[in-house]
C-alpha cells in the first residue's frame, strides 16, 4: 500500500535534486559589495566582488562580508529548498490528505 502511495522514493528524490540545481539565489552584503549565488541544493555557484564599494586594507571587513553573502544565499536557497519538498509532499498525497502537511 504505502510503495504505491509514496511511488519510488529514491527517483522522487533525484528528481527534486534536478530541480533544486535550476533554482539560483543571490545573496548579498555591504550594499551590494559582495555578491553570493547558490542554487536550492545548497551549493555555492558564484562570488562578485565590487572592488570599489570595499576597503582592501580591510581584510576583516572583506571576510565579514563574503560571510554574510554565503550565509545569506544558503539561507535562502535552503527556504527555496523546504518549499520545494513540501510541494513535493503535497503532489505525492492522494486527493485530501495534502492538509496533513499544514496545506
């Protein structure tokens, strides 16, 4: 019963890494000094860095910053992430049960 209900798990799940891996994010810090992209997977694509909107004799403020960016992409791609499975939930419910999940 429940092999049918919830299909194959595994090629579920390598289906929504599929998808994670098309969703970017961009995270930022220092008024645009520092920009993140990461995808829904949680994985780091790209780092921008303006040189001229930060102070290089500042190495401290320069590492602060690209450590917000990072933090601030991971966050977010993990939101896109969580909203990405319960959709997943959701679709993989019989007609009704969908409200068990907070829907």
């Amino acid at each position: 019963m429940f092999g049918d209900l919830f299909g194959n798990v595994q090629q579920q799940q390598e289906e929504m890494k599929k998808k994670l891996a098309t969703i970017s994010v961009v995270g930022e810090a220092g008024d645009g000094a520092v920009k993140v992209t990461a995808n829904a997977n949680r994985e780091i694509l790209d780092i921008n860095i303006d040189k001229s909107k930060l102070d290089w004799d500042d190495v401290e403020q320069v590492q602060d910053l690209v450590l917000a960016a990072v933090n601030n992409a991971l966050e977010m791609a993990a939101t896109k992430e969580q909203a990405e499975a319960q959709k997943m939930i959701s679709q993989m419910m019989p007609p009704g049960m969908g409200g068990l999940f907070g829907e």
